[in-house]
C-alpha cells in the first residue's frame, strides 16, 4: 500500500488475529489463510464496506494469505456493470489488490443448480407452489411455530420434474419457488424451510439470458467460501443467525472445503445513512448528485470530497473489531483522521473566500521585491517552495479588517485601522485608510508596506497576526464547492419520520473565490490546505486550468454546529 500513514499506538490483538494465529499455529488450512470480500453489485460502497475492505484484506496481507473480491450477483434485476467498475476502482484506491482475478457468484451458477438438484434426490428440498404472501403467512413468527407448505411431502420424481419447469421457464415469476426441507418449527426462522431458487425472468449482466431461476444469497454465499476454500468468512453480527443455515448447506452438499463464519460488530457512523436502499433513495430522487456527491458517505463520494485512502485505513484501524457488539461511532473521529493526515501531506495556499480590496500606497517601497518565496509546509522542505506575485492592489478576506482601532490584540488579531499586520510570507503593513460605498460598506482599504520587512521582524513594529492575502491582478477566479454533513441529526433514522426530513438544507453552497496563481496549475484530487480556511482539494472531474474547481474536504477544527 502506497501514501500510508499509519502512527495509531500498538493495541492488543483483536479476537480474529488470536483465532488466525490458532490457526496457524495448529496448522489448520494448510497453513494458508483465505479471506473474502463480498459485495453485491447494487450499489457503490460505502464507509462501512470500506472497514470491511480494511479487515479482510489487511488479514490476509498480515498473515501472508490471499483475499478474494468475489461479486455476489445473484439478484440480476438490481445489479450493473457500472458497480462492478466502481467497487474494483474503490478497493484498488484504498490501496488493496485481490488475489487473482475478480470472482463472481454467477460464475458457479452451474454448480448451484447440480448441488439444487443434490438436495431434491437427498429429499431435503421441494418446489413450492405457495404464493408470497402465503409463503410468510404459513412461515410462522417467533413465537409460534410454521406450517408445512402442501407441496413438503411431493415425491423426489415430482420435485426434479417441477424444477426442470422451473429453469425451462414454463412458470411465472412468484409462482414457484424452491424450497430447502428443514424445520418449520425451529425458533430460527432463517431455517423454516428457506427458499433456495426463485424465478426472474430478467438478463443477468455475466450470463445473459442463460437463466430464469437464481438462487438466492443465502443458499449461493456459504457455498461460494466453499468452492474458493475460504479459510475465515468473516460477516457482520446480523448474519449470525444465518450462520446454521449456511453450515446446514455445506453439512448436506458435496462441498470440496468446510469454511467458517466468523461475526464482527458492524460500523455505525453517526449523521449518516449506510443503507443502499436509502442511498439509492438519495441519488434518485436528487437530492445529491449522484453516487460519488462528496456528500455521500461512499468511497468514492469520500474520495471526491478529498479524503485520502490512508486517512480512511487509520480510521478503520482506530475502532476496536468486536465478536460481541456494532461500533457506534462518533464522525468526528473520521473527521480527526482527514486532518491528521491532510495536516501532515497538504501543501499550503492561499485563497480568498470574500474579498476586500487592498491598496499598498507605497509599492515602490517594494523596490524589485514583487516576487514573494513562501514554503509549501512548515515543517516538510521536502514539499518544496513556491513564487507568489505581490502587487499594488491585493485582496484580503472582509473578516480580516476591522474600522475599530479599540479592539484588544486579543480579540482580534488581524487588520485594525492604524495598526500592522503581516501579510503571510510577505511585508508587513499598516492600515491608513479606509474607503466606503454610498452605503457606508467598506469597499477599500489602503495601505502602506514596511520595507525590508519579507521575512524579517522590525524594531519598534509590532503586528497583531498574520493573515492570508493574494494579488488581485494575478490571482485567479475559482469555484469553492463548500460541503458540510448530509444530514442535522445524529442519528437520521431515530424515530417515525424519513430520514429525508433530517437532511441539511445548507450541506452545499458555491461561490467564486480568488486563488493565488499557481492552483491553476494543480491536478484533480491534488489536496492543499487553504491557510487559515480549511483543507481543499481540486475536483477530480471538473477541475481545470480555465476554471479551477475546489471541493471542500474539511475544515481546520471541528467548528460544526449541526442546526
């Protein structure tokens, strides 16, 4: 993995590094280790996905095993190529690379429907005729028993013959489905008979119209860790009650390994929604731009608001990996790893949000001391230096001047009528005057310079701060996409009302602003700290040297205040 910035403290061993290294050390799996990650291409990643892409892939790199990127496509209607590409473009950013080629779920369609036909001659699965509704009226809940479907007891002769109906398309969607015999009375509903096979009559985007049965994720999961001797499946804590059904499928079927399921506590991130269906809701019904609206909490949402794949990874890494609870977690924390790392990496700039005219009354005082040297990062020469023109009229933010000359230093420490700032990497400069509109609005404010005073301290001359500043004949126009939370509640799914009903009016403002010249020449997703603003990063697709495009990535403190 490249740009990594990994610092956290050494903690102790999570329950799966100890259970791997059991396993290790008893020479269980041949002394190899296989992990998977297992997305269904419905949807483009998200935060959570991201721990899990932390988890099994970090796993196996520390262990020295593989881990497989494996689509779980069963379900045709709801899937897209589009996914696919983004899912493999999202874990190879974060810096991960699968073991062999991408594997798919459809890829074993052949062998899931034999091992079908396996539990159908075993007499441990049937064709059901009941509808939908009939089907979750006769499954039960739980606290009272199922009922067994008319079709449980039909002979293996007339369940093989109503399957191959099934596949050869002579019965509608919902008309049918096949079914696992299990235990209609079991307290765990997942194994009331299950449904293996159900029929859509849609075009798979790997097999096309090879099929018009698919089976279901539950009967396709367990069996795919199988056929790719999955060593430790590792799930989150709401599949652990499918955990018997999937080991029932492996204990009846041919299977060539025996993988085990291991379950962690899942990440949840507070003002955030993780839900593909809500998601989805959100990119449909516009109320982001799309998948990879730096609003959204998706990867490549993430990426374009300007995270880096070593900020995420630290913050996988801080949150503690559990067998028994979800991690409910502070976004802070996410936000804390953005700016530690970005404080460590991000070149600096400057760039004026809201101008206010300056006019240095003595350029000539400059002499040929036009061409400004100031440092890419304080404490990384490595980052090397830049030229920043400075001319007679510049521009200053409007927040960095005040009339009043009664304003205590400590209060504010910028810009006051009759006294010295400095100017960042620049002259120091004394406010003499100050111009208004017919409206009384300050419009201008002139200047005198200090010669001399580049770099230097004056004796006798004492600046209240330092302030950021660019030259307004060669700074350059620049659209600032100001992103803040989606949503203004903690926790947006709390309660009876949509979680639409919590979005943040003002997650989104654009606005020009002035930025010094060499920005023009930054590459999409370069990241820089604006100084004394926040972090910024240039847009990875809207971005040029015509019209540079900056996305804000975060600010420099946590000043967020929600309503």
């Amino acid at each position: 993995m490249s740009d990594s910035s990994e610092t956290a403290p050494v903690r102790a061993k999570h329950f799966l590094q100890t259970i791997i290294e059991s396993d290790l050390a008893a020479g269980k799996h041949g002394g190899q280790i296989v992990t998977r990650f297992p997305p269904e291409p419905n949807g483009y990643l998200h935060v959570g996905h991201a721990r899990s892409i932390w988890l099994n892939f970090g796993l196996a790199a520390a262990y020295g095993g593989e881990c497989n990127l494996r689509f779980d496509d069963t379900n045709p209607e709801k899937e897209d190529q589009a996914f696919i590409n983004a899912i493999q473009e999202d874990v190879k950013w974060l810096g991960y690379e699968w073991s062999g080629e991408a594997k798919f779920a459809s890829s074993y369609f052949d062998q899931f429907y034999e091992w079908a036909l396996h539990l159908i001659k075993a007499g441990k699965a049937y064709v059901c005729h009941l509808s939908p509704a009939q089907a979750s009226e006769f499954r039960g809940w739980a606290t009272k028993p199922g009922k067994d479907s008319p079709a449980r007891d039909r002979s293996v002769e007339d369940n093989l013959a109503e399957f191959e109906k099934m596949r050869a398309g002579e019965y509608a969607e919902g008309e049918c489905s096949l079914r696992a015999k299990i235990d209609m009375a079991s307290s765990n509903m997942n194994l009331r008979d299950p449904m293996l096979y159900r029929i859509r009559k849609a075009s798979h985007h790997q097999t096309g119209d090879k099929w018009c049965i698919y089976p279901m994720y539950d009967f396709a999961h367990g069996q795919e860790d199988a056929i790719e001797g999955v060593t430790h499946s590792i799930c989150t804590l709401e599949f652990q009650a499918n955990r018997p059904l999937y080991e029932w499928f492996t204990e009846n079927l041919p299977v060539p390994s025996m993988p085990h399921q291991y379950e962690v506590g899942r990440l949840n991130l507070n003002y955030t929604v993780t839900s593909k269906r809500k998601l989805k809701q959100l990119v449909d019904e516009s109320y982001v731009t799309g998948w990879d609206d730096p609003r959204m909490p998706t990867i490549s949402g993430m990426r374009r608001r300007g995270f880096t794949p070593a900020s995420i990874r630290n913050f996988c890494d801080m949150i503690p990996v559990s067998s028994k609870n979800n991690s409910d977690v502070d976004v802070a924390l996410l936000e804390k790893a953005i700016r530690d790392d970005l404080n460590e990496h991000a070149p600096r700039a400057m760039c004026v949000m809201n101008p206010l005219k300056v006019t240095v009354t003595n350029i000539e005082a400059a002499g040929d001391g036009l061409l400004m040297k100031a440092d890419n990062h304080p404490k990384k020469s490595e980052l090397g230096a830049r030229e920043i023109p400075f001319s007679k009229s510049l521009f200053i933010d409007r927040a960095d001047f005040n009339e009043d000359a009664t304003l205590s230093r400590k209060k504010f420490k910028r810009l006051v009528t009759g006294e010295y700032v400095r100017l960042r990497s620049a002259y120091i400069v004394r406010a003499e005057e100050v111009i208004k509109d017919q409206k009384g609005e300050v419009v201008e404010v002139k200047v005198s310079l200090v010669p001399g005073s580049v770099g230097n301290n004056i004796d006798g001359i004492r600046p209240r701060g330092v302030i950021h500043w660019v030259s307004a004949e060669h700074s350059i126009e620049a659209s600032i996409r100001d992103y803040d939370r989606l949503f203004l509640e903690p926790n947006p799914d709390a309660g009876d009302a949509s979680f639409l009903t919590h979005i943040n009016p003002n997650s989104f403002k654009e606005y020009t602003a002035y930025i010094e010249p060499s920005l023009s020449k930054a590459e999409p997703e370069q990241r820089f700290q604006f100084e004394r603003e926040g972090y910024y990063v240039a847009d990875r697709y809207d971005h040029n040297a015509e019209r540079p495009v900056f996305n804000k990535t975060i600010g420099l403190r946590d000043v967020w205040s929600g309503k």
